[in-house]
C-alpha cells in the first residue's frame, strides 16, 4: 500500500500538519509532495490534483481524499492506533477532534499559523478568549481522565494530531491554556513536530495574504525563520 500525502508550505499550513503528523508518529509510510502557496487563492492551481482546491490531500490508488478528518478516518479503517482502543478514551478523542475540525474560528481567525515568529498579540477578542479557555479545558481533561501523555492516553492519536497546530499557535502568541501546557510542551518536543519545524523555518516562501493576517495579529517580536 502506497500512500501520496500532498501538503503545502510549513510554516504556514495548519491543515496539511494534521494528517501529516498523524502518519508520522504511526509509523505510516507516505510519499511527501509539498505544493506551496504560492499567491493569495491558490484554487485554480491546487484544482490540478484536489478535488476541493485545497490541501491535504492523501492519494490512495484511484482515492483522492481532499480533507483533514477524511484523511484520519480513512486511515482509521486501514491502520491500527489512529483511534484509542480503549471505549473512553475513543470517544473523548473523536469528540475533541470533530470540536477542533469544525470549530474555534476565532483561534483561527485571529492567531494565524506561523511556526517560525513569535508575536505580542493585540488584546484578546471575548471570542478568543472563549476559544482559548476551552482549549485548557480539552487538555486538562484528555490527561487528567487518561493520565497522559497523549491527550487520550499513553498513546499519540488522531486527537493530538489534529491539536498539534495548536500547539503551535500556542507558542506563538503565548496564549495560557494553563495545565495544558504539559501537553503543549510534549508534543513540540516529539520528533515529528520538529522535523516539520525545522522545515518551516528553512523555507525560503513569504505568501503576501499570510504575511499580512500575521502582522494584523499583533507584534512579531521574534523571526526565526532562516530562508
């Protein structure tokens, strides 16, 4: 079984980390083809091999599956540990995943991925704030109810997969999601995520769209990107 995983650039894409570290951390095996952002809507030219214009997407023989959830349950019918195994633990880390998949607009909104800045943020928005509070609340209770390290237990799953650009954007802006931190701080230091970090900050691509939603965000204090 023979698997293309298309992303786009590291710094910036916080969708394509999702499925990304997920079959890093499985042990999954992919091919990894990196298509970047190269201007503001990159719809046209990312219609050449997703069907939705948008990244990720994971080639699997005559299958094109064009998002990030898709991609995790696909996975799930095929691999083991994608899911804990453990009817808890299962539900918690497919509930938490669905919530960040389908919610925490303001995070997004107003914390833009950037791997490789580190920024003063303008003053929270009561949205954010909320957004925030609640992720504190998802970690503490994924390690207090399964105790750790992983969000749902001893082992990585989907949900950290798809909280890991979290973690970045967490570190970024210095947001306080409290005991979380512990999470946090495990997840940037698991091989996976810094071998997309070191990436990121070689890349040498500045997308003008992304670049300008960063410096609405507040004030960078520090650039560690190197290309």
């Amino acid at each position: 079984m023979t698997y293309t995983l298309i992303t786009a650039n590291r710094n910036y894409s916080s969708w394509s980390l999702r499925p990304w570290v997920l079959m890093k951390a499985l042990g999954i095996a992919f091919e990894d083809r990196l298509e970047p952002f190269t201007k503001p809507d990159n719809y046209d030219l990312f219609r050449a091999f997703s069907p939705t214009g948008q990244v990720p997407v994971l080639v699997d023989g005559e299958h094109r599956i064009a998002d990030s959830l898709a991609i995790a349950l696909h996975l799930a019918e095929r691999h083991d540990g994608v899911w804990p195994t453990n009817e808890a633990a299962r539900v918690f880390a497919q509930g938490a995943t669905c919530e960040m998949h389908g919610g925490f607009g303001h995070l997004r909104n107003d914390c833009t991925m950037n791997v490789g800045v580190r920024v003063k943020p303008k003053p929270m928005s009561e949205g954010l704030q909320r957004n925030v509070a609640r992720l504190g609340e998802i970690f503490e209770a994924g390690l207090a109810q399964f105790g750790g390290p992983w969000l749902a237990g001893a082992l990585f799953t989907a949900a950290d997969a798809f909280y890991a650009p979290v973690a970045f954007r967490i570190r970024t802006y210095g947001l306080d999601v409290g005991a979380g931190q512990a999470w946090v701080n495990r997840i940037l230091a698991h091989p996976a995520m810094q071998q997309w970090e070191a990436e990121a900050l070689a890349e040498d691509w500045r997308e003008v769209s992304h670049e300008a939603e960063l410096a609405a965000a507040g004030v960078i204090t520090a650039d560690y990107r190197t290309g």
